[in-house]
C-alpha cells in the first residue's frame, strides 16, 4: 500500500467531459482532485473559477483542493467555501499576510497550504509550516500545464521535507508541475508525500486509468526501493 498521494489537475483534463474524467482519476485511485485557479495577474494565464468547483462538487466525493495562483486570494475564499472546496494552497510570493489568509481559511474550516516558486528558498516556510496542513512545493513556474520539470527543486523539496519533520511532523510535502512516471521517483526520494500531476494523467493517449497506474508503480517502486534501503 503507497503512502504516496496522488492529485491529478484538471488543468490538462477535457473540458467538455470534465465529470467524466474526474470519475476516471477517482475509479483509478486518485486521492484528491487539484483544481488550478489562474487570474492573468499573479500568472500569465487564465483558467477557472468557483462555478466549476460547484459542479465538480456535485459529481465527486474527492477531497477538492484548490489551488490560487492569484493576487488576492483572501477576496475569494468564502466563494470557493460555498462552493464545496476542501482545502486551499496560497502563494508565499505576493503576500504581505500570508498568516492572516492562512488562519482564514482555518477559521473557515478548511485545510491551509503555503506554495512556494521554483527560486524561492525553503527556509521562508520556517515561520509559517506549523500552522499549515500541506505545503506545495512548485517544480515548475505557476501559470501553464505541461511545462519541463525543474530539476534545481530536488534539492529544495529534501530541506522542506526536513523542516517539515521538525517543526510539523503531519504537514503534507506536495509537488506540483512537471510530474511524471520518471520524476516521480526523483519528488518521492526527495521527500514528496502528495503528488500532482495533470498532462501525466489527463494527457496520456492511453486513457486516465493507464497513466494513474503507470503513476502509482513509479511511486510504489521507489517507496520499496527505500524501505529495503532503510
Ligand atoms: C501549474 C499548475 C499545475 C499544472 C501541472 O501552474 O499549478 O498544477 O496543472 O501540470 P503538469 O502536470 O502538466 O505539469
Ligand atoms: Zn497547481
């Protein structure tokens, strides 16, 4: 049994059949659904909002986390509460307060996640990790699916693995852009215990449930891999 989670983005998932994927990702072992929230300000790009977190709510029992690549995230929470999500991941960069958006969303009753870019360092979680329940660490720039994986990050994803383990022992260590079934391996040795995943999922031609279990071998092997090493 993995201990490592997967959460594919319906970033890169068929639109016009959205339901009907997410059920695919669910059938097939995903653990959550990651849902990416682009404003055109914070990241180049544009993508969704509430309503569709409304629908999906509807149609899955999945955990719905959410993540906001936007400026202002704390102008958006109540909405993206009412509409059924579960857990937010926010943005340390651009955030002048970042622990008052973190103890909204708990106050709100959800689960509270600090993501962090590709060049910021580690060590700006110190202050922060033992109020949250997550923290994302970006292998790629916020803003587009199906970019290359950023191999400078392995190093990082290991020192917030060791904080994490120091400081908040339960706090979730997820990944984000870039990952595949050769990646994989490399977040999970680092330290990574969520991984999300969009065009390895939705993008594969062989269909969801081929790419989640080609996914999740890639993660039980190198799970194994450790253990006997330990
Ligand atoms: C990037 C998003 C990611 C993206 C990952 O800004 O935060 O969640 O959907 O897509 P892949 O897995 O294709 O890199
Ligand atoms: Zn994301």
């Amino acid at each position: 049994m993995s201990s490592v989670k997967l959460a594919p983005s319906i970033l890169a998932a068929d639109f016009a059949r959205l339901g009907e994927q997410v059920a695919e990702a669910a059938e097939a072992g995903a653990d959550r659904i990651h849902v990416d929230v682009m404003d055109g300000h914070f990241v180049p790009n544009l993508s969704m909002g509430a309503v569709v977190v409304q629908s999906l709510r509807r149609v899955t029992p999945l955990p719905l986390e959410i993540h906001l690549m936007i400026s202002d995230p704390d102008f958006f929470l109540d909405e993206f509460v009412a509409a059924g999500s579960d857990s937010f991941l926010v943005h340390w960069e651009g955030n002048n307060n970042l622990h008052r958006t973190v103890q909204r969303i708990r106050t709100l009753g959800k689960r509270a996640g600090v993501a962090i870019n590709p060049v910021t360092p580690a060590s700006v979680l110190d202050e922060i990790v033992q109020d949250v329940d997550q923290v994302l660490v970006m292998t790629v720039n916020p803003g587009f699916g199906h970019q290359q994986f950023i191999r400078t990050t392995l190093p990082k994803i290991g020192r917030v693995r060791e904080l994490v383990d120091r400081r908040n022992a339960g706090c979730d260590v997820e990944v984000d852009g870039g990952i595949d079934a050769t990646t994989a391996p490399l977040v999970v040795r680092a330290g990574a215990t969520v991984l999300v995943a969009g065009s390895a999922i939705f993008g594969d031609d062989n269909g969801v449930a081929t790419a989640m279990q080609r996914l999740r071998t890639a993660c039980n092997e190198i799970e194994e891999e450790i253990l006997q090493r330990s």
